[in-house]
C-alpha cells in the first residue's frame, strides 16, 4: 500500500513497552519529506544515516511534539538543514515541556494526587530522562496550519487538527484515495494515551472525542498510523475507541462513590505498570476525571494539598 503512494515506512525501535514507532519518508514539491524522526539516541541516528545520505531532505514535518515524534529532530535538521513543520501548538510544548521550570510545575501538580511518598519525585524524574532524547531542539521554521495542502509522494494531503493525544496533534487526509496517516490519534490495537498535563486543554478526553467525530464525517477508507499496522475502515476503530472510553468512564465514576485521590483511581484503572507507563497512567486518570467533572458528574475538593473527587 505505502509503496502503491509513493511512500516509504521507517520503522525506529523504541525502549519502552510500545516498542517502535513509524516515521515516514517520500517526495515532496522542494525534495524530500521526513514525517516524524524517533528519539535522539543511536538508534535513531544508525537508521536515518544512509537514508539522508541518499536523499536530499528539504522538509521535516512533526506531527507532534512527543519524543518518539519529536525527539531526533534537531539533529536531523542539523544533518540535512532541512526546514521544520509543526502545529504552533505542539511546537511551543516541544521546545518547554523538559525544561527544569515546566516539570519543577508538573512535580508540584504530582504532589496533589495524593501519590506515596517519594513517588512524584521519581516520576519527575523520568521525565527528567527524556531531556537527552529531545535535544538539541530543532528550529520550527513553519507552522501548520488546518487545510494547509502537503504533497508526499503521488497524492497531495490536507492537514487535518485532531487534539487529544496532544494538545496540537496533527494528521494528514488524501480525498482522492481516502488515505489517512492517523499519527497517534487513531491506533488499531490500542487506545492512544489520553493524559492531562497540568498545562494546556483542561478536558483532553472531550477534544479526542470531538477529533474522533471530526475524523469519523471523512469516512476514511485507508489508515496508516504510526503505531501498528495499516488498516481499513476507521469509523469502524473510532466506534471501538469511543466505546473504550465509555468503559473506563464508567469505571471511574464507580471508583468515586467515596472521595477518592487521583493516586487511588488510577490503581482501579490500571495494573502491573513500571514507572513510565504510570506516568501515563496518572495523566489519563485526570483526564477521565476531568472528563466528569467537566460534565457535572462528579466534584473535586482540595483536602490538606491533595485533590479528591466525588461522585454527584
């Protein structure tokens, strides 16, 4: 199929759970477009080395500011001088978010969800770890924007704005073909992970439903994404996502029959996870929650530094 469009899939493995991700290479008007980049690690270099060596890149287009989306970047700009597109968004996260100010903010945050002690700090810190894997930060030359028209490979794409994932994800439409790359926002084997921040859009879980319904009017036949394989019929996977999330409202409204912290529904939602995963596991857990109080189904109060919410 990728070949069939004129375009390449670089796959770069990955040292978490999600064990790589796929970037993607093809012909644009000015030269070569790079989609996506890895992490700034050896891996990443290893790959990228003989395909910018036979290439001439001109774009480099990031779909979101994420380290496995974002982190190699620099360097490549670096190597090829090529010019950097991304939503403003996304741009302004990936070039704050690591930095001391931004989580010495998301530390504090992890001290109101009422996690045992010491646990905040070692999250803290491995976010910390992330730091050399997005440095040095490339330079955005260009904003995307939503409709702006990309040509990769035989067809020309419109940019399409679906947050959630992250607060300026974007993907890319071919009318034509009914072609999607649905980046992170629309996976086939997993849930996209939904987190809250502390910074940025204070309901998450609505702007992906609402990207969910805005991608769903496409009717989209063909969905290249950047975890798992190519698939058809995304309205079909976007009903499947939707009823997912319903099932973890749903659970996490039972666990707040009684106040509970942030801490204590995430141990309802999730099991058996390292210290990265319950990073993701503590942002999601917000955003549900957020998602229901936001709706007026549950309150929260602040309790001696901590946040407990409550089923109305």
């Amino acid at each position: 199929m990728l070949k069939e469009i004129g375009v390449t899939q670089v796959t770069i493995p990955l040292p978490f759970r999600l064990n790589q991700v796929h970037c993607f290479l093809a012909e644009g008007v000015r030269g070569w477009t790079i989609i996506d980049t890895g992490l700034n690690n050896e891996v990443s270099r290893d790959i990228w080395r003989p395909i910018i060596e036979k290439h001439e890149v001109k774009d480099i287009i990031l779909t979101h500011y994420h380290p496995d989306h974002f982190g190699y970047a620099g360097t490549l700009q670096q190597l090829t001088k090529a010019d950097v597109w991304m939503s403003e968004i996304d741009a302004d996260a990936g070039l704050t978010f690591w930095e001391p100010d931004s989580l010495e903010t998301v530390n504090q945050n992890y001290d109101t969800c009422g996690l045992p002690d010491n646990l905040s700090q070692v999250l803290t810190t491995d976010e910390q770890g992330f730091n050399p894997q997005v440095k040095p930060y490339p330079t955005v030359q260009h904003y995307l924007e939503e409709g702006m028209k990309i040509v990769l490979g035989k067809y020309e794409y419109e940019v399409v704005f679906t947050p959630g994932h992250s607060d300026g994800l974007i993907t890319l439409f071919n009318k034509e073909n009914s072609i999607l790359f649905s980046t992170d926002h629309i996976l086939p084997r997993i849930s996209p992970n939904i987190s809250y921040w502390f910074r940025g859009i204070r309901n998450p879980l609505q702007a992906f439903f609402t990207s969910l319904e805005k991608i769903k009017l496409l009717d989209v036949d063909v969905v290249i994404p950047s975890h798992g394989k190519p698939f058809r019929n995304a309205n079909q996977r976007i009903e499947e996502l939707l009823a997912h999330h319903q099932e973890r409202l749903e659970v996490t409204y039972d666990s707040i029959k009684r106040p509970a912290t942030i801490f204590e529904v995430t141990q309802q939602l999730f099991r058996n996870l390292n210290i990265h995963e319950t990073r993701f596991a503590v942002g999601e857990t917000i955003a549900h929650l957020e998602y229901l109080h936001f709706n007026n189904q549950c309150k929260k109060f602040l309790q001696d530094g901590t946040w407990y919410y409550k089923g109305i």
